[in-house]
C-alpha cells in the first residue's frame, strides 16, 4: 500500500492496516490496537483490518454503550470505554462517525498519552505524495491523490475521491461515494454526504453539512447545511 507521509514515499509499509508517520515501516507494536466504537463505522474499519490479511496484534474493542458489553463485532467482543493513563503509547483508532464524539473520544486519548493510528484499506488508492492526519480512516475503493492533506481523525468513506491539492478539516467524514474536486477545502467537521461532488477550487465551511447527492458549485460558509443540484441552503 502507498504510503501517507511526504517523508515516508519510498518507505514500504510492513503493517499496510497501521499506516502512521510514527509506525510506518517500524516494528509491529507490542500493545493491543485499542478501537474505540462498535457500530456501523466499527464494522467497516475492522473490514479493513482483516482485509490486510490478519497480521496484526490483539484488537480491543472499547464502547460507551453498556448494551453492547459482552456482544460480538465481527467476532470481537466489546468492551467498556474507559480512557485512561493505560493508554500511554497505545495505538488507538475512534471508529465512530460522529464527528463531535469523535474529537471528544481524540482529546481525551490525546490526555492519556495514547497514539492515534491511522487506517487504509489496502485496496485504497493514497498517492505517496499525500498526508494523512493521525487517526483518519480511508475505505476501499477510495482515492486520495497527490498533494492532497487530510486531517486528524477524518474519514474517507467507500469510493470516495480526495482529488489533488484538497484540504479536509480534521473530523470531517467525506461518505461512500462523494467526490472532491481538485484543490477543494473542507473546514472542520464537515460531512459531505454520500454520492455528492464538489466542483474544482470550492471552499466548504466548519460543521457544514451537504446533503447526498448534493453538487456544489460555489463556496458555502460554516454550519450550512446544502441539498440539490446546484447544491443550495435547507432553509
Ligand atoms: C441533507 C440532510 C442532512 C437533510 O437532513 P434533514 O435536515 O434531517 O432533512 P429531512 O430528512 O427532514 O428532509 C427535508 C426535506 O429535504 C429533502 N431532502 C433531504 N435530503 C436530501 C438530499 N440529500 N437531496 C435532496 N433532497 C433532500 C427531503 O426529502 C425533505 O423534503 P420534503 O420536505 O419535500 O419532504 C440529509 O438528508 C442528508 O443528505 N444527509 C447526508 C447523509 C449521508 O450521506 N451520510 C453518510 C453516511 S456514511
């Protein structure tokens, strides 16, 4: 698998499921990969993990939810979250695709000293000459081409294209299918919903929404939410 880090492009990754500036390359580390979530998003990453062929350490599945303690994932079980001092040098990934928790769940792994790890299906496309914030999650299928700068913690869903020289925001999710144009900018906390396109050169807000489906041909600001062809405000 291609490699995220400008520093890392001739580097071959030995764990293509743990791709980080810090890990690329190294050592398989010795600590359990602590997962935090254990729903729908869950599935999909740990999808990816077993994609990569198995060679990985013990997976903890952690959750806030008490329902689900003791049930399986993918035949994981699920375990308490509790976010602590343990976590010092752990590698840990949030899989949830709520943005707000995930940066609550990412601050507080960042107080425990705990490492978050980054994720690529194998069969997505990362161009050598991208970044990759820690913590993101790229899915099969999806692209993200060179220059481009995804942030701490986003999300690339299925199919999805990150095209030349875009910014994400960190915590942003760009679901299955959506297309960024060349040189787009996400602002943080954005979901640009699934099966929409975003024009070449167009900025997107904080904490904007656009709707699935959506094309969007013009800059839209912070907190928007957008539907349609050519994408417009939901009043
Ligand atoms: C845009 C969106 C956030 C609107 O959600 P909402 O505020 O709850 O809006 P509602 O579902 O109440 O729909 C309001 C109206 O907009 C329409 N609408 C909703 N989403 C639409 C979309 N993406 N495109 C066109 N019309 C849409 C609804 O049909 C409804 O029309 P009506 O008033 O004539 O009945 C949501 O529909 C959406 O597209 N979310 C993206 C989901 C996604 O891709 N998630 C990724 C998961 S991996």
């Amino acid at each position: 698998m291609a490699m995220a880090s400008p520093t890392s492009t001739s580097a071959i990754c030995s764990q293509p499921w743990l791709c980080t500036q810090t890990y690329c390359g190294s050592p398989m580390p010795s600590k359990s990969l602590v997962i935090f979530g254990a729903g729908g998003h869950a599935k999909v990453v740990l999808d990816a993990l077993f994609a990569s062929g198995g060679d990985f350490g013990r997976i903890e599945l952690r959750d806030g939810d008490p329902e689900l303690w003791g049930k399986l994932v993918l035949g994981l079980a699920i375990g308490p979250l509790h976010i602590s001092s343990e976590l010092a040098e752990t590698p840990c990934h949030i899989a949830i695709g709520n943005a707000d928790i995930r940066r609550r769940i990412a601050a507080e792994i960042h107080s425990a000293g705990g490492n978050l790890v980054t994720i690529a299906h194998p069969r997505a496309i990362v161009s050598p000459h991208a970044t990759l914030g820690a913590g993101s999650f790229i899915a099969a299928g999806a692209i993200i081409a060179p220059n481009a700068v995804v942030g701490e913690a986003v999300i690339v869903n299925h199919s999805a294209i990150v095209d030349h020289d875009c910014l994400v925001g960190a915590f942003s999710h760009i679901a299955p299918g959506a297309v960024l144009g060349g040189g787009v900018t996400i602002g943080r906390r954005t979901l640009i919903g699934a099966g929409a396109t975003i024009l070449p050169g167009c900025s997107i807000g904080s904490e904007t929404i656009i709707g699935a489906g959506a094309v969007v041909t013009r800059t839209i600001g912070d907190r928007e939410k957008v539907i349609m062809v050519p994408a417009s405000k939901v009043v």
